[in-house]
C-alpha cells in the first residue's frame, strides 16, 4: 500500500505544491472529501504500470541485459564481450 496526500505537510513546498496543481489534484476537494487523493492515488498507480508493463516488454525483448551491458558505468566496453 503506497499513501498519497494532497493537503498538509510537503503539499506546501514549492515543487510538490506545483506537481499537484499541474496534476489538477492540490487540495481537500470541496464536493467530496478524499476524491482528489483517490485521483492521485489512481495516477501513481498508472505510472507504476505502465513502469512495470515496459520492464517486462526489456526483459522478455532481450534488450534489458543488453542495454545494461552497452551503457554501464564502468571503463569496460562491455558490449564487445557480449557479442563475440
């Protein structure tokens, strides 16, 4: 369970506090108590799917490992050991 909040505490920090506004969710609603975190909820709940949809697509495409192993951080090009 993740919790999500539109009023109170971080709501009011510049970044957080614009994030919700461009999110059209800042705020208790004022026709019904709790929809605008119900809103925020649903579109992190989208955001991780969608996440998880694109992961499974890398993983089962073969391109995760691959990718890995082309752009990591070390001084290895390690792309080379790969594809010999």
């Amino acid at each position: 369970m993740v919790q999500v909040g539109t009023v109170g505490g971080g709501t009011q920090l510049a970044s957080q506090s614009a994030c919700l506004n461009l999110l059209g969710v800042k705020g208790a609603s004022k026709d019904e108590p709790g929809s605008n975190s119900r809103v925020l909820a649903t579109i992190v709940a989208g955001s991780v799917l969608a996440g998880e949809l694109s992961l499974m697509s890398a993983i089962s495409a073969g391109q995760l490992v691959k990718s890995h192993m082309k752009y990591n951080r070390s001084t290895r090009d390690m792309s080379k050991l790969t594809s010999s």
